[in-house]
C-alpha cells in the first residue's frame, strides 16, 4: 500500500508560492471608498488637533514635562539594552531594506512592480510631509529643552512629529496596505501598529522624544496609508511605462542579433581544369593575370632578353664576328 508523504506547513507555503507563475489577478486595488476618507478626515483633524494643543502649551505639553521629569531610562534600566535594539525597527535604512527585498521577490514572483512602487511613493510622501512638519515647527526635544514648561516650539529643532514612529508605520504598515487577502490584511495591520506604537514608546523612554512627538508621528504614518490610494493611478501609470520601455528595449535588442552582419566575400579557387578557360583579361580588369598555374619565383627559368640591352654604337660590332680593317688616314 503507497502512503503519500505528509507535508509540514513550510511545504505547503512554498508549494504555494511555486503556483505563481503570472501576475495574480485578484488582488484587488485599495480605492478611495466612503469609509477610508472619513478615516482620513477624522485622522487630519486629530493630527491637526494635537499641533494646536501643542501650541498653546495645553495639557499635553504639561504631560510631555512630566513623562521627561520620570526618566524611563532611569525607571526601568534593566531593558535598557533590548530598548536599544528594538528602535532599530524605526530606523528608515534597516527597514527599508528589510522590506525592500521582501517585496522585489515579491514583485519578481508575481510578475508587477506595484509593491515596489507603492513603497517608493509611500516613503517620497513621508519624507515630504514629516520632514516639512519637523523643520517648520521647529520642536526642541528633551535633551534640549530650554525652559520648563514651555513647548519649545520655533527653536530650530526638528522631533515634531516623530520620523521614527511615523517610519514604522509606514513601513511596516505597507505590507498590510498590500496584503492579498483580508486575514492577512487584518493581522498585519495589528502587528504594524503595535510595532509602530512600541517604537515610539521607546523613543519616550531613551528620552530623545516628547509623548505628543510620539502621539503626532503615528498620526503622521497613518495619513499616508490611509491616502494611498488616490496615488494607485499614478502607480499603475508608473508601471505600464516602465513595461513600455522595457518592451521596446528587447524588441530592440531582438532586431539587432536578428540583422545580417557584412562579412567579406569568400573566394574559392578555380578548378585546375576551369583555370585554362580563363585566358583574357577582363575588360574592366587593370592588371591582366596570365593563364595557367602560377610557379614559385625560385622555380621559373631565367628568360634571356632577344638581343643585347645596350644602346648601338656605330664603332661595336657584335660577338664573334671579325672586325673590317680600318681605313688608315695619312697625315
């Protein structure tokens, strides 16, 4: 009796990645729905509503202050290292590189480069957006702080929002955003956000980050997610160019090693019975070539001019013949 070997689960999740030959068809592009702008209506107005309290020195500066006057490093010093590793997942050079490979292969087994582009465009709008809130409101952090109580705002710092936590999320939030499924759509949105929101908390804890940075950076993550999609036309654009070129680049490359190369004529000798056929000279030819084989120099036979090469002279006579007596003269 044949038994069929048992697969593990590793076996099945690379036997499914190996039935993906083509580009999948049914995954379906986020679109601006009624649902997603009144999420990111209501996520505008908090963000704006945690830059006003930030202004006016409300409540939560007053928190910020005394989140600072605890030190958490100080508190809870035995973590202090594992802190300091797990900030890294905030960090846009690690981050982007981790999930940069994880969605080229992704890319290059489905056949698009949609996830590709949707993380470069995601992360161009995190540096346009946090990077003009950072320099523009000009917040000093912790470390720097001035005077007690104020919000330290306009002092040429740039920590509000936080770029650590708004990367995270956005980071690690696009592969929710391109999950192919709702599962795993809904559990990779927990996981970022709870990555996302300990990153943060661990900024507050190094003391380099005010709670309200924190609070702000997540809020700033979480607008570019959410507004993704009015930007899904220009990705798809975006890719069809990109095919475009690379379809006239092969049909390109596939004309020149189909053309004709010039190669000089080959010449093949006459038959020793064809070349006595060849006696006359071609009426175009400059240089007539005798008839028949062609000997070595050392094998031909000196040829003897008819008759002598000097110029005639009325007193020579010729070899072998008697010279006439000279008629004497007297004097």
């Amino acid at each position: 009796m044949r038994t069929e070997p048992k697969l593990t689960r590793l076996d099945r999740v690379f036997a499914r990645l190996d039935r993906e030959p083509e580009r999948p068809a049914h995954i379906d592009v986020p679109k601006m729905s009624r649902h997603r702008i009144v999420l990111f209506a209501a996520t505008l107005a908090f963000y704006g509503a945690i830059v006003w309290a930030v202004v006016i020195t409300s409540w939560l500066v007053r928190l910020d202050w005394q989140v600072m006057f605890f030190r958490p490093y100080q508190q809870w010093s035995e973590i202090h290292w594992f802190v300091d590793y797990y900030v890294v997942l905030g960090q846009r050079g690690p981050t982007a590189v981790m999930v940069t490979a994880w969605l080229g292969w992704r890319s290059w087994r489905q056949h698009t480069l949609r996830p590709l582009l949707a993380l470069g465009v995601s992360l161009l709008l995190l540096n346009i957006t946090v990077g003009a809130a950072k320099y523009g409101m000009g917040r000093l952090g912790p470390h720097y702080a001035t005077s007690i109580g104020s919000n330290e705002m306009w002092l040429g710092g740039d920590i509000f929002p936080s770029g650590h936590t708004a990367n995270a999320v956005v980071t690690w939030g696009i592969l929710a955003y391109l999950a192919s499924s709702a599962r795993a759509q809904r559990w990779l949105s927990a996981v970022s956000a709870v990555t996302s929101l300990g990153v943060g908390m661990a900024t507050v804890y190094l003391g380099t980050h005010w709670l309200s940075d924190v609070l702000l950076g997540w809020t700033a993550g979480l607008l570019i997610l959410l507004g993704l999609p009015w930007f899904e036309p220009l990705i798809a654009r975006t890719e069809a160019r990109i095919f475009d070129l690379r379809d006239r680049l092969l049909a390109r490359r596939r004309r020149t090693s189909a053309a004709p190369v010039d190669t000089p004529p080959v010449v093949t000798p006459l038959p020793a019975d064809d070349r006595d056929d060849v006696g006359a000279c071609s009426s175009r030819a400059s240089v007539c070539l005798a008839p028949g084989p062609h000997t070595a120099r050392s094998e031909r036979a000196p040829i003897t001019p008819a008759g002598s090469r000097r110029p005639p002279h009325p007193e020579r006579h010729p070899r072998g013949s008697t010279p006439s007596a000279r008629p004497l003269t007297g004097g």
